[in-house]
C-alpha cells in the first residue's frame, strides 16, 4: 500500500518507519522544514534507537512539506500531529483539524488513521466535518520515548476503532506486524508473541489510550504514596514493591517509586482526560487525585533538601539527569527540570549533568550544564538524582566524595544502595530510605 503519514514525531516517524519494515511505501509529511531536511540528509530528529538505520534503509522515503506531494494517489493516511495541552487542561486539536482540512483537500477518499492522542468523540466529528468523504478511523499508540521503534514493530496490542467495514484495510496496513513476517532488518527480527488486533467504535478506542495512560500514571502515584508511608513507618518500600510486583495482578512494571511522573505525554494526557470527562459531567476523582500526588511529590523531595541543607549559604546543587526519564533526550514536562526551577527559585546554584541532553530549551539558563556527573558534583553540596538513567547507579561514590563540598546524596529515583552511599562517607537521603538502625 501507499500510506502517507502527518507528522514525524516520535509517533509519525516511527509508525512511518514501521509500515516501511512491513514493505508498504511511505511518504512522510511534516510542516517543518528543518525536520524534513533533516530527515532526508538520514538524520534522526529525535535520538531513538534504530531510527537513523531505519532512514538509511529505506533512503528513498519521501518526506516533504508540500501537501500534495505527500497526499497525492494514497491509499491511507496515518495522523500523528500533536495535541498539547491548552491553559484549561484540554487537548488542543488545531493541528489536526488542520491536517485534516489539508487532507481532504489534497488526498483521494482513503482511510485516514488518527494515531494522535485524541479527546473522545473527534473521529465522529472528523467523520461528521472535514474527511465527510473518508473513512476515519481511531487508531492510537501505545509506544514509550527511547523505544519507539520497538514499540512500534513489537506493540502489546494494535488497536482500531471505525466500522466493521474499516476492520479489513487496518488488518492489512498491519499484517505483517500482527504476523510478526517482516523482514529481519538488522537486530530487528520477528518475534514469536503476536499482538493481537483490538477492534472497536472509534471512541472506545479513543477513551483505551487516555485510560492506559491514566492507569499507569494512578499506578505511578499510588507507589510514590506508598513509598512515603514506609518512609513515615520506617518500613522498607524495596521489599513492599518486590511484594507487589511478585502477584501477575499487579505487574512489576511502573513501581520504581520517584520524585514523580513526566514527559510529554502523561501530564498532557490525564489533564486532558480529567476536562473532556468533566466536560461530559464527571469528576474523576481517582485522576485528579494522581495529578495532585505527583505534584505534592516534586515539593516533598524540594522541602526535604531545603531542611537538610537549611543555614548554608551559597548552596550549590549537582543535578544528576535533566531528561524526563533515562534513554531519552527529551525534556519536555520533566521532573528534573520542575526541581531545578525549584531550586534556582530559592537562589540555590544548578550544575546539571545528563548523559543524554547536551542543550535543551526546556533547560533553564541559569542552569549550568556539565559534561560529567563528577564536573557537576564539583564544589557542591548536595547531588540529586532526578532521571534514572542506569549510568547514575554506577556511579563512583568514593570520587563523588572527594570532589563535593558537602556530602548529602539525594536518591530521587531509588537506584543507588543506600548501603554503598554510607559506605562512601555520604549521607544518603531518598524516595527510597532504608529503615533506620533503631
Ligand atoms: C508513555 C506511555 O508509557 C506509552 O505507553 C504511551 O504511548 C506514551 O506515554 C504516549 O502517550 O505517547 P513515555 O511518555 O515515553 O510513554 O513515558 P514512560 O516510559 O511511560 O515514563 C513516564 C514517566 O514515568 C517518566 O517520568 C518516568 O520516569 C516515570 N516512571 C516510569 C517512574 O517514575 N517509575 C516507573 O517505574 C516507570
């Protein structure tokens, strides 16, 4: 098939690439100049895995800018424009409603995809407005930053939401993903576990993204709130997670406890969901209550610190990650960068490292970055660890030691031994403390 895709983000790029390794051909349209020229010198725009090999591959994928070069004589459309967030929590769709406004226009009657992350209810009104002539179906991602790719050719689950009569082309556009029959490109091989093709009404599936999120997010929140009721019982939160995460009910992912939940994609998903169910007469108490959690998180962890660190003066702070998680460059919404804010609000000095973000323009000015934990930790008072980045657990406490001026080592991501800190001559203080002596 010819499919064209709206948008090359971490969702559009990687389902382009994805429907390339199935063998379909693929044009990619973005309204981006720079990110279109990029993209077709082979550049990975957004540092994932596997991208830049992918673009060499398939080095004769048209991106561009122009509509109708993108749209002309397809046979589907896949959407994957952004949706941000608006000043009251909404899901801003302009983009797409432009997009959807270019494709009718340009664009031959075809199916068109939303994989943008989209309040309930705007397939019908897509249906209803400007693709009248198509056939619209809801068809989101699921897949996580620095595993795009992965995500993208190994998903959990596929799932569309349209007519039965839309049921067909969406099998076809992924056969080769639910059959797992690609062709091995690289490390990139099929696998043995099938998903599965979970097919529904357009808003079931609609709400199914923004309920996934929500869940994982409430999960999020429920282990950092554990987490700081062992810490006030001085019970040891490691063994009540292994606990959880030993019953298949519960799983054992999403329970490393943190300074808090971010990215580009939870925030903006459960404030969106939280108004469009409001919108529709429902508080969702639950939600709104993981929102608030994970805020409450941030300030806990920057309360803790002011009081260790109370009566200093000239305080300075090595930040350890400025990514919103490990394995990504992405700064967008990050926790690390919330607490920086914090800190630079209360006068304190910021000397940032992170092994994935050189420059950021989500990382504040005052903001110094380094290019080694060690050149952060230089002078310091307190180092903070703010992304798990795994790098961060192998760091070499002793020298850590040696090169800071005081010695209260702030594990917000629960990945250092507490054991070792001490061992070290640090005072470890966390998301995660162990059960004190007596
Ligand atoms: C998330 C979802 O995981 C994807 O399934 C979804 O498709 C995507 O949003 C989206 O809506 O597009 P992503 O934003 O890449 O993916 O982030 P995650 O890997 O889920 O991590 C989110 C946050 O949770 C990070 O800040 C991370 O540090 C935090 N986290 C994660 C924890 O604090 N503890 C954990 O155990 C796991």
């Amino acid at each position: 098939m010819l499919i064209a895709v709206a948008g090359a983000g971490y969702v559009g790029l990687s389902s382009a690439l994805a429907f390339a390794v199935s063998g379909h051909d693929v044009r990619v349209f973005d309204r981006d100049h720079a990110r279109v020229d990029r993209l077709r010198r082979g550049e990975d725009p957004l540092a994932e895995p596997f991208v830049e090999e992918l673009l060499g591959t398939f080095s004769d994928m048209t991106f561009t800018t122009d509509p109708r070069a993108a749209f002309r004589g397809v046979d589907a459309v896949a959407v994957a424009v952004g949706t941000p967030t608006t000043s009251r929590g909404e899901a801003d769709i302009s983009q797409l409603l432009i997009v959807a406004d270019t494709v009718a226009r340009e664009a031959p009657q075809c199916h068109v995809l939303i994989r943008s992350t989209v309040p309930v209810g705007t397939g019908d009104r897509l249906r209803r407005e400007a693709l009248r002539r198509f056939r619209v179906v809801a068809n989101p991602e699921f897949l996580r930053e620095g595993h795009a790719i992965e995500d993208a050719l190994y998903p959990d689950r596929i799932v569309g939401g349209g007519d039965a009569e839309d049921e067909p082309l969406v099998r076809a556009l992924y056969e080769q993903i639910l059959e797992q029959r690609f062709p091995p490109r690289g490390a990139l091989v099929p696998r043995t576990a099938h998903p599965r093709l979970l097919w529904m009404d357009r808003r079931s599936a609609e709400l199914a993204k923004y309920a996934a999120n929500a869940f994982l997010v409430t999960k999020l929140s429920f282990v950092n709130e554990i987490a700081n009721v062992a810490a006030a019982v001085h019970a040891d939160i490691r063994a009540v997670t292994e606990v959880l995460a030993s019953d298949p009910r519960i799983g054992s992912a999403y329970l490393r406890p943190g300074i808090g939940w971010g990215g580009s994609c939870f925030p903006k998903d459960t404030r969106a969901l939280v108004a469009f169910a409001a919108e529709s007469g429902y508080e969702f108490t639950i939600l709104r209550a993981a929102i608030e959690q994970n805020n409450k998180q941030l300030l806990r962890t920057y309360e803790e610190l002011a009081t260790e660190l109370e009566g200093r003066v000239g305080v300075r702070i090595a930040l350890l990650g400025l990514a919103f998680k490990a394995g990504t460059a992405d700064c967008r919404d990050s926790r690390a960068i919330a607490l920086a804010e914090l800190f630079l609000t209360r006068g304190w000095e910021v000397h940032a490292f992170d092994p994935g973000v050189v420059s950021s323009p989500f990382v504040p000015p005052a903001v110094q970055v380094k290019r080694t934990a060690i050149e952060a930790a230089d002078g310091a008072d307190a180092v903070v660890i703010a992304t798990e980045w795994p790098s961060f657990a192998a760091l070499n406490l002793e020298e850590l030691r040696r090169v800071m001026r005081g010695n209260l080592v702030y594990d917000g991501r629960c990945i250092l031994e507490p054991d070792a800190v001490a061992a070290a001559g640090l005072r470890y203080r966390g998301v995660c403390p162990p059960i004190p002596n007596d």
